[in-house]
C-alpha cells in the first residue's frame, strides 16, 4: 500500500510499510471517534431534559462493559502484530542487519545545529581521515545507513520525513538510526522536539546521491579537509549559519 493523503513520498526500503502501518491505525481511530460523536450526538438528544422526566440510577451492565473492553484489546494486539516487524526492521537493526556492510555516520546535535562526521576513504569512524560537515547530510543510495546519534546539551529529535526516520537524541546516549534511501535529490532535516528558542532554526539539508557521486563527493570533502590540516589557518570548511540554510523537498527522487 502506497497511499499519500498527506505524506511526502516515501524515500526509504521501508516508507511504504512505515505509511501502511500509520494509515491503518488512522482508520481504526477514525471510525472509532465517528462512532463515538454519533452516539454521543444521539444520546444527548434522547435523554436531553424534559418537563416531567426524572433520572434513574442505572447500575451498569456487565456484558456491554466486557465487549467494550475486549474490543479494544484485540484491535490493540491487532496493530501490535501488524507493526512487529516493521519496528523491529526499523529500531532493532543492529541484531537485524550486518553492521560492516552498513555505511557508518556520526550526528552530534546541538543547540541549534547538526555535526555529521564521515568516515573517510578507510569506512571506519574514529580514523585521522573522518571530516565533519554542519548541516549536511550526504547519503550514498541504495545503502544501509547506519546513524550514531548523540546530543551535546538537550533532548533533540532526528527528523527526515521523506524517509520516516524520527528517532530523539538524548544527552548521555548513543542511540543507533537505521535506513536506506531508494530516491536520490535534496530532502529536509529539522529537528521535531522543541530544544530552545532556536528550535526553529535548527535546520540542514540531506543530499542522496547515486553510489558514484557519493564516492567523488566524499573524496573531494576528505581532500579539503587534508588540505586543510597542512595549512594551518585555513578553515576545513565555509558553511552559512543555520539560519541562512535554505531547504528544498523534492516531490520526485532525481538520477
């Protein structure tokens, strides 16, 4: 099911399913709270007061009280086992997925901005060749990514809509983020937890490039950045603050 009432599309392995999941609970919930304004509409206006009309005390009734309550609990087990794969694919990859073959990133968030360190040409953080970049995320596509998410001051949360991907940042935590974007183009990342009065700012750009691009583009960064190191002075990077990042959701993935 890839239905798009109100979502952007889906730009990850698992957006579809991550969509289905959302849809169904929204129509569960729907139709519930339909059935419940009707009823309550209906009963307002039948026991609405009139002259001469008493109220009675009423007890309960047992068997109206166990079907209310059974139902419920099934529809909620229902989901449970409708979106048990889905989260443990999406939260619980790290006993899932083979952590080598994933593409290893580092963001540090703070207020109010991302640090995204890159391994270098070795694949491996924590190496002299990582470089770090503020607001920018480059992903290769087609790939496991594999996100070490951390924050510096408060709770934040790593937002990127297009590939259903929100997971909090939290002082004190490493919190592991996996996805794999199947669309290439220029994407939002935002933070969706109010961290300060610069929440509003703290915005950067994700970029998914065809594996190809990806490769010369991390080998340009590591370039500069080594460029950089043998002239001391010379800024690894120029990058506009995070007001000035201007951010661009492409409907469609581009090649």
């Amino acid at each position: 099911m890839n239905w798009s009432w109100n979502l952007p599309r889906p730009g990850s392995v698992l957006g579809g399913e991550i969509d289905s999941i959302y849809y169904m609970i929204l129509v569960i919930t729907g139709v519930i709270f339909l059935f419940v304004e009707l009823a309550l509409v209906f009963f307002i206006l039948r026991y609405r007061h009139k002259e001469g009309r008493t109220a009675s005390y009423v007890h309960g009734h047992t068997k109206t009280e166990v079907v209310w309550t059974i139902i419920p609990l099934l529809l909620v087990l229902w989901i449970a086992w409708r979106s048990t794969d889905v989260w443990l694919e999406a939260k619980a990859s790290d006993r899932t997925h083979d952590a080598a073959s994933a593409y290893p990133m580092r963001v540090m968030a703070k207020q109010f901005e991302w640090n995204v360190t890159y391994p270098g040409p070795d694949g491996r953080l924590d190496t002299p060749d990582d470089f770090v970049k503020r607001n920018q995320l480059h992903l290769p596509v087609h790939r496991d990514i594999r996100v070490e998410l951390l924050s510096e001051d408060v709770i934040h949360a790593f937002f990127l809509p297009e590939f259903r991907v929100k997971q909090d940042a939290v002082p004190g935590m490493t919190i592991p983020v996996w996805f794999q974007p199947n669309i290439t183009g220029e994407f939002p990342l935002g933070c969706a937890e109010l961290c300060g009065l610069g929440h509003y700012r703290m915005r950067g750009t994700v970029t998914v490039h065809e594996q190809e691009a990806f490769e010369r583009w991390t080998e340009e960064q590591t370039a500069a950045a080594t460029a950089a190191t043998e002239a001391p002075g010379t800024p690894v990077e120029t990058v506009p603050d995070s007001t000035q990042v201007r951010v661009e959701s492409h409907e469609e993935g581009h090649s």
